[in-house]
C-alpha cells in the first residue's frame, strides 16, 4: 500500500527544486523595486529645496511613475513575457540599479524624471511575471500562497516605502537613499543569477492574442472590481500621515514611525490574504474589503482613545495589506490564459485605483473635511462588497 501512496504524492508535488530560496529573493527584489517608487514621496521635500523646484513640480514625478506604470504595463508584459524569466529577472534590476544611480546623480528635474521613467517601464514587467513564476515555481497547490510570499515584499514596500522615505531624508539625504538602492538591485540581480533555477518558458503569444483576454466578462470584471477596491484603499491611506498629525495629535516626527506600525501590523493580513485567496478570491475580496471600511470609518471616531484607536489601526492595516495578493491573485486566476498580462493588468488597475483614490480624497478633505474621509473611503469599500457577488456569478456562467 505504501508505493501508490508514494506515487500520488509524487504526482501531486510540482514544487521545483530552490523554489523557496528563489520566492524569497523575488520578495526582496519586489520590495526593492516598489520601494524605488513610493521611497520618493518622502523625499520631495528634500530633492525640492535641493534642487530649487516647488514641491508641486517634485509631487509630478510621483504621478509620472504612476501613469507610466499603468500605461505601458499590459503591452511591455505581453511583449516580453515570453522571455526566459531568470534573463528577464537580472535584466530588469539591472536597469533599476543604473536608473537609481543616475537618480542620485542627477542635477536637475528633468534627468531625475527620466531617471524615474525608465524604471516605471520595468516595473509592471516585473510585478505580473514574478507573480506567475512563483505560482510555476510552488505548484498549482501552493500557487496563492507563493505568491502572496512575493507580496510580502510588494506590500512591505507600499507600507514601508513612505515612512522609510520620511525617515532616510531626515538620516542620509536622498541622493543616498538612491545610491542605497542602486546596490540593493545590483545584489538582487547576483543572488537571482546564482540561485534561481530555471522556469519553463512561457509560449510567445502576440499582443493580439494576448488581448483577447480582455473580451473575457469574467475577467474584467475582475479588474473593475480592483480598481474599486484600491480606489478605497488609497482615498484614504494616501492621507493616513494628516489624519495622525492633525486629527489623532501625533507629533510630526513620530509619524513615519506610526506609519511604519501600521505598515508591521499590516504584514499579519499578507498571510491571511494568501490563505483566503487560494479557496475563494472573490469571497476573500469582499470579506477583507468589509473589514478595510470597518477600520477606515471607525478610524476618526477612535482618535481619542488611544488603546480604541491602534485596534481600528490594526484591522484597517491588516485588511489593506490582504487585499494586495487577494486581488493580483483573484485577477490572475480568472484569466483563460496569458496570466502574465493579467497580472500586470492589475498592476494597472491597481495605479488607476491609487491615482483615483488619491484626488478623491484631495478633493474630500476641503469640501467635506479630513474627519469626514474614512466614512467616504469606507463607502467605496461597500460598493466593492456589493460587486463581489456579481462578479462571482460572471465566472459560474463562464465556460
């Protein structure tokens, strides 16, 4: 009886060898790259005064990485996702190491801003086919897992990269916050050539082909219901750092440290949104998308009670951090193929989603009041509950 046993768990166990060794290094690469996008919020104010622009001509940076990522993702994916992953991987933090080390060099706005655009580029390449490699790397059952393991470093760095902005202006200045991740995406890139085993290649599909991924229902109504729930996200979580300034009383140098305990607390949601996304993405969507408008509008009414307050703190963290991997892996898994464009087509809708977030609650805050935008950002969530059924009954009728 032992050796069918043996062979069924043979059959079953599709995990290459160094597949845990090479996830974590695509998780700290992912955090070094996510991080060489959202480390610049903190360090407007510096390069500003450094280099003697306003601070709304620094902030267009912010949105030219942004709209770069959400513009050219799907196509640069789908036109190099075919390509050996491992080649692809060096490739891509190579280009980030010399981008961040002309970023630091660099002696005015415009050579910064094409020190940003190059790897806004890159970015999304990365972000949808290292999602899928780790899925090919775990096994079809520990795919959701893999990669919410990946996530760990994408979400550290979208929880981190501000604080830690914040925090290396005031320590090493910006120019050696851009050196620092030069070097960081030069060791990347040697332990990926030294350890990464190799990933079978994916068959070259053109743009065409790939494309009609988006006449699926299915599949579009999965990004729809991303760009809604990261719309909530970020209405807001972009104004986290006022809200703790000026409505929970939170002295101004201590709150990238906070932002930092929310960004901790936050990484328990990583793993649970990698547990829940595996049994049912839509169903973890709306569970965790529930939880986020519960935090974000009992938040204002908490900040009085400090105790009260960090537990709103903490479940608002853990159910923003889920939702990363719960909605890259719930848009990858409703594609019919091409997962590799699916997953960057939710990097997209993700930044359209931070983008719309982020000028809602912009103009929330001088109409309404900064106290009103958690019930606004909580509404939002509401409608993502709401869609979560609908877009469940489009894949119980698909083929």
């Amino acid at each position: 009886m032992s050796q069918p046993s043996t062979i069924t768990r043979a059959a079953h166990d599709t995990t290459q060898p160094g597949a845990a060794i090479s996830i974590l290094i695509l998780a700290i690469a992912a955090f070094v790259i996510v991080t060489t996008e959202y480390l610049i919020v903190g360090l407007l104010p510096a390069l500003s005064r450094d280099l003697a622009i306003s601070i709304s001509a620094a902030g267009q940076l912010v949105t030219l990485f942004a709209f770069t990522v959400m513009l050219f993702g799907p196509p640069l994916t789908a036109w190099l996702s075919h390509l050996d992953r491992k080649k692809l991987f060096i490739a891509i933090l190579v280009v980030f190491a010399l981008s961040n080390a002309l970023a630091a060099l660099a002696p005015n706005i415009w050579v910064l801003a094409l020190a940003r655009f190059i790897p806004a580029l890159a970015l999304p390449v990365f972000w949808g086919t290292a999602s899928e490699t780790a899925g090919q790397l775990a096994g079809p059952a520990k795919a959701g897992q893999a990669v919410s393991r990946v996530y760990l470093g994408i979400s550290a760095a979208l929880l981190f990269g501000i604080p830690l902005g914040t925090v290396a202006a005031n320590s090493v200045g910006w120019r050696n916050s851009f050196w620092m991740l030069a070097v960081l995406s030069l060791l990347m890139a040697a332990a990926l050539w030294a350890l990464m085993p190799a990933v079978a290649r994916t068959p070259r599909m053109d743009f065409k082909q790939q494309a009609r991924l988006f006449r699926e229902p299915y599949f579009l109504a999965n990004v729809a219901l991303s760009i809604v729930v990261f719309t909530a996200m970020f209405t807001a979580y972009t104004y986290l750092a006022d809200i703790l300034e000026r409505l929970a009383g939170i002295a101004p140098a201590r709150v990238g440290w906070w932002l930092m305990g929310f960004g901790a607390i936050g990484l328990v949601g990583n793993w649970l949104g990698g547990k829940a996304v595996d049994r049912a993405p839509v169903k973890a969507t709306a569970g965790f998308a529930a939880l986020l408008g519960i935090g974000m509008a009992l938040s204002v009414p908490a900040v009085h009670a400090l105790p009260m307050f960090c537990l709103v703190l903490a479940v608002w963290g853990i159910a923003y951090t889920a939702l990363f991997p719960v909605c890259q892996v719930r848009v990858m898994t409703s594609a019919t193929h091409s997962q590799a464009l699916a997953g960057t087509t939710n990097v997209s809708a993700a930044n359209a989603g931070i983008g719309i977030g982020a000028m809602l609650g912009g103009a929330v805050i001088p109409t309404l009041g900064l106290d009103k935008i958690g019930y606004i950002s909580a509404a939002i969530a509401l409608l993502a509950v709401l869609m979560a059924p609908v877009v469940a009954s489009l894949g119980r009728k698909r083929p």
